[in-house]
C-alpha cells in the first residue's frame, strides 16, 4: 500500500509541476478552457490516487494479535454476520461463537441467510437448523477443512469471501473481493463440494 502512496504522490507533483513550469502561471489561467483542463486534471489524479490507495487498502489482510485478540476476531464475525445476503460458514465446531455473534447467527438462521459447512453437527449447529439455518455435514471422522471461510452471496455477482487462518503468534483474516479473484471460486468449490458430499453421505 506504501509503494502505491507514494507512486501516485510522485505523479500527482509531476502533473503540478508540469502546469507551473509550462509558462506563464497567470496567463495560463486567465483562460476558462485552460482553467477547466487543469482542475480536471488534478483532480481526476487526486480521484485516482484516493480510489487505488483505498482498493490496495482493502486487500490488505487484516491481523489480530496479543491479549484481545480473541475479542476482536469475535467482533469482526459478528459485524460480517450483519450484512445483508446469504452466508455461507466454513467452521469446524462453532467453538469461538458467543455473545453477540450468537444473537447475529440466529438472527441469520431465522432469515433463511444462513449455511453451515461442518464436519460433523454439535449443538449449536443443531439449535440454529431448527432456527431455520442450513447445514452440510462433510466429515467421516478423519478429515476436516484446514481452512476456515465465510462466503458471502454465492452464486452472485457480488460473491466475496474472508478467509482465516492463524498461529500461536497471530490470527489473520483476508477479504478477497473481486469477482476475478479465483480465491472466491475456490471457497464456492469447497462449499458445493461439502453440500454434494453431505447429501451422498444421507443417501447411501
């Protein structure tokens, strides 16, 4: 994001001075057209600068780390549950749920926005599918998902998903955002892959 800040910077003081230096300040200015195309000018790349820095921002993962860290991953579920759409919930036992994030799952089990992808039910999972959730249960004992996601509107232009995954030192969340992305694709895989394996699984 740095490199970013300071490109843009570097190009937006080349477009100042190349106005100041081109002549006559003044003279320059005194016409309207040439007024319009200035302003234009510098504005767009302020426009510009602002729109890149706040995209490279966004795409910067997001790290939690010492005593609060616990209490600030718990915050952010519980906002990402907040947004309007369908989520879909990579988790493998529901463990860290508590609080307000509990109130916000079953406020997105009662409005049928709600999909668990899990290795096997607990309680909680069981208490929000009688809330109006769906869940998909993949697991044969052995094997689990490493990762842990949340995919948010699949199927839908608008399909973006957080990914986390952490260690003894720090807990990171990435959101990836663009449609392109093929991290987005890959999560709606899994998600698709799990429904298709649970339903197998209560088939046979």
């Amino acid at each position: 994001m740095f490199r970013a800040i300071a490109a843009h910077l570097v190009a937006l003081v080349a477009l100042i001075l190349s106005v100041a230096l081109a002549g006559d300040f003044e003279t320059l200015m005194k016409s309207p057209l040439n007024a319009a195309v200035v302003v234009v000018a510098i504005l767009s790349a302020v426009g510009l600068a602002v729109w890149d820095v706040v995209a490279a921002k966004r795409e910067q993962p997001i790290r939690y780390r010492g005593k609060k860290r616990n209490a600030k991953i718990l915050k952010y579920m519980t906002n990402l549950l907040k947004f309007d759409g369908q989520c879909v919930m990579s988790s493998n036992d529901l463990s860290w749920v508590s609080g307000e994030a509990r109130d916000a799952l079953f406020d997105k089990a009662k409005q049928k926005s709600l999909v668990l992808v899990m290795p096997s039910s607990t309680e909680l999972s069981r208490q929000l599918e009688a809330a109006g959730a769906e869940a998909h249960y993949y697991g044969d004992g052995d094997f689990r998902f490493r990762s842990r996601f949340t995919l948010v509107n699949p199927s839908r232009a608008d399909a973006w998903v957080a990914i986390g995954h952490g260690d003894s030192t720090a807990h990171t969340i990435r959101e990836v955002h663009a449609e392109s992305d093929p991290t987005v694709y890959l999560a709606d895989d899994l998600y698709r892959l799990a429904k298709r394996r649970a339903s197998t699984a209560v088939h046979s």
